[in-house]
C-alpha cells in the first residue's frame, strides 16, 4: 500500500500537454485512488487544459479510478481542454470498453500520438 504523501504519478508538460504517468500498477485501493486523483486534478488545474493519462503498467484499476477519469474530464472541457488515453495494456482496453470509456476517451497507442493530438 502506498503511504499518504507518497506520489502516485508524476505529471510532466510536453509541447504543451499535460502527460500523467502512474507509478504504481494499480489503481484499486481506495485511499490511492483519492490520493492520485488529487494529484491529477491539482496538476489539472495549475497546468495545461490538455493532459494524456498514460496506462502503460497498470494492471489493476477500480471503478472509483474510472470515476476519477470522468472528472478529470469535465474539469478539462470546462477549460475548453481534453483528456485522453494512451498505452492501454489490453486487458484494460477491454474493462475500457466494458465500462463504454472508449466512446468517451480517444485512446491512443503512444504518447507521442496523443500529445500530437492534443498539441492541435
């Protein structure tokens, strides 16, 4: 378990695109879900309107984490920015698409792609 004031993902700007990255495989725990959720939504706030949450190592994700996507989301569009997806192993993909996320989220295979997306 990760302790309270440990960080959950590092948030990094490229070409002027938030990119989120989880250092930790699992968003499950409900105390770490609300504690990266903070995170995002701080760095959200004092960053770009744009931001790419990178799923690469995530092997376990709970409702509560996908709930948090959705207000990172509203938070984004309420500044006329955009959220997405990128490196989604695919057993998330297909939880993703379960949940219907894949009609809400652009998910791309890269970074780089998503930043580019955003970046336009």
């Amino acid at each position: 378990m990760q302790l309270e004031g440990e960080n959950l993902a590092v948030v990094e700007e490229q070409e002027g695109v938030l990119v989120a990255r989880f250092l930790t495989d699992s968003l499950f725990d409900p105390m770490a879900v609300e504690h990266v959720g903070h995170q995002l939504q701080t760095a959200l706030a004092n960053g770009g309107p744009n931001m790419v949450v990178v799923l690469d190592n995530i092997k376990h994700i709970s409702s509560q984490m996908l709930s948090v996507f959705v207000r990172l989301r509203e938070a984004a569009l309420g500044r006329d920015g955009r959220i997405c997806l990128a490196a989604v192993p695919e057993p998330t993909q297909k939880l993703l698409a379960v949940a219907a996320f894949d009609r809400v989220f652009h998910s791309f295979d890269t970074v780089d792609d998503a930043v580019a997306a955003l970046s336009q």
